[in-house]
C-alpha cells in the first residue's frame, strides 16, 4: 500500500508484503523498549490478526496480533511485556477511529488464508484470520514454522546485579561476574563462554517481576541449580539492573540464534574471554574476593589453590 499512518509512540507503514514499524525516539515518554527497537518488519505471514479496541483517556488502538513463534523478541517475552511495551499496538486519538478501521481492514485483507485459526477451532470471523480480541474470545492461531520477524541486531551486552552478559551477535554469550555479586558458586565455576549450538534455549524472566533472570538452556539437558543465582548459565537481574529494553533484545537476539544454529558457523570456545585473560586487573580483582570466600569459609584449601592457580594461568 506505501500508506503511512502515525500514532502515538510508532508510525505504521503499510507496504505490499509487510508492516514496518517505526518507533519515537529522543521524547522521554515512549517506553525504553520502543527507543531501542527503533524499527520493525513484519512480514504479513508473521501476523496472525488485526484487531482496533478502545483505548485509554478517548484513544483507540491497533493491534496486529503476531502469530505464535514468528517473532524471537515476543516468544522471549513470554507473555511478560506490559501492554503500554507491546511493540505491535499502536494507539491512536479517538477521532481517528474511521480512519484506524480502514488501515485494520485494509491489513486484514493482506493477511495469508493460512495464518489464522488452526484447524477444528472455533470463533474465527468471516474473514477466517483467527481474530480475538473485538469479540473477547480466545481463538487458537497456526503457530509460525521459524522466525520470520529479524531479531535485534548483535553484538549486544548488559550489566546485570551478579555480572555482564554479552553476546556477539552470531555465535557466542558470555557471562563475566562481578566481585561484588555473584555467588560462591558461580566464582568457583569463572566467567563462562558459551556456543549457540551449545544451547536448545533461553529463558528471561523480566526484571519487573521478582526474581527476574535470563538464564541459558543447555541442549543436554543435564541437572541444573534449581536457583539462578547459583547457575553458572544464568545472569540475574535486581534493582536497575537488566532491564527490560537491555535483557529483552538480547534475549530475543540469542534465541534467533540458537533456533538458526544450523546456518551460523560457530567457533566454539570454552574458558574466559580473551579480553578477560589480558586484564590483570580483573585477574586480581577476582582473586581478592576468592580469597574473601575461602576466608569465609565458602571455599576449601585445595578449592582455594587451584583456583587461584588457575587465574594466574590467565595472566
């Protein structure tokens, strides 16, 4: 269609295969999450449904409802996302109302036949694109074979309250603790490197919610510390750290990856980072508070000597 139609916080542009997206930038009231994103596209095979409601104080909104498994970003938010962040809305001032309609139907019928309701459901509109959201009822969608909305681009990196996570964008995250923060166990295991091929997953819990985390799901599935805080895959979050326009993209970019993994080239490297082995200073730095735990009583004698023996070997 070419059309552009402007709300508030986002712009929609209508082209002849997709909804590209564009975010606000530099006002202090669009949400952190949309500022990072910038700008989306969705292919109409992503979308399962466009829906238009009432708003809050005479705004209505668009809504265009992806399909289950076509984006990383929301399939890593798991439902989490407050409705103000839900990067597919886009609120408009009521007296728009006419013109939001047409842009809903005109979307609506771009939508492929196949993307709505999966077979034997019931409550689809004549249109057969699986809507809810007008009528209030829950209707099942056809899930999305892979990804088909790109995730944000790497390399990415956060600090959260026990380390810094990072990723480069195609084939490995790393984790690197802080002295300050992380458990005895995740210092007695080092800063850990792992590939994407190594992973099945990736599990964030947003830091708006107690406990949050992004924690890594290894593919062989062995035991893990039922808490984060000890799991040497995981980085957790707490009071302004990880938040969700940091913990989130980066969720969604390592889950990309992890579902691409076949068509990645991956090097695989276990141990710290190379930046880590060359810093002295964080070399010493983590061999100070090893020293606090062993003091403690956190670390044993012979747990206390390899380990710092094996620092050294860093240097």
């Amino acid at each position: 269609m070419g059309d552009v139609l402007a709300g508030i916080h986002a712009t929609w542009e209508f082209e002849s295969d997709a909804l590209v997206i564009r975010f606000e930038r530099g006002n202090r009231n669009t949400p952190k999450l949309f500022s990072a994103l910038r700008e989306r596209r969705v292919p109409h095979e992503a979308l399962a449904s466009v829906t238009l409601t009432p708003g809050k104080r005479g705004t209505v909104v668009l809504h265009a409802v992806p399909r289950p498994g076509a984006d990383p970003l929301m399939e890593a938010a798991a439902g989490q996302l407050k409705e103000a962040c839900d990067p597919y809305r886009l609120v408009l001032p009521a007296d728009r109302e006419t013109l939001a309609e047409y842009y809903r139907d005109e979307l609506r019928a771009l939508l492929p036949a196949d993307a709505g309701m999966a077979e034997g459901a019931e409550g689809a509109d004549a249109g057969g694109t699986g809507e809810a959201g007008e009528a209030g009822e829950a209707v099942a969608v056809r899930p999305a074979d892979g990804f088909l909305v790109a995730a944000p681009a790497g390399p990415l990196s956060f600090k959260t309250y026990d380390g810094r996570a990072s990723f480069d964008g195609m084939s490995e995250v790393a984790f690197r603790w802080s002295w300050t923060g992380a458990s005895s166990e995740k210092w007695k295991a080092g800063d850990q490197t792992f590939s994407v091929r190594e992973l099945s997953g990736v599990e964030w819990r947003s830091p708006e919610i107690l406990d949050g985390y992004l924690r890594l799901v290894p593919r062989d599935g062995g035991a893990r510390p039922a808490q984060p805080d000890r799991d040497p895959a995981s980085v957790v979050f707490g009071l302004g750290y990880g938040p969700v326009h940091e913990s989130l993209p980066f969720a969604a970019a390592v889950l990309a990856a992890i579902r691409g993994k076949d068509r990645v080239p991956v090097a695989v490297t276990a141990g710290v980072p190379d930046a880590a082995r060359r810093d002295p200073g964080a070399v010493a730095e983590r061999i100070r508070h090893l020293g606090d735990l062993h003091r403690a009583g956190l670390v044993t004698d012979e747990e206390f000597s390899a380990k710092k023996a094996e620092l050294l070997a860093e240097l």
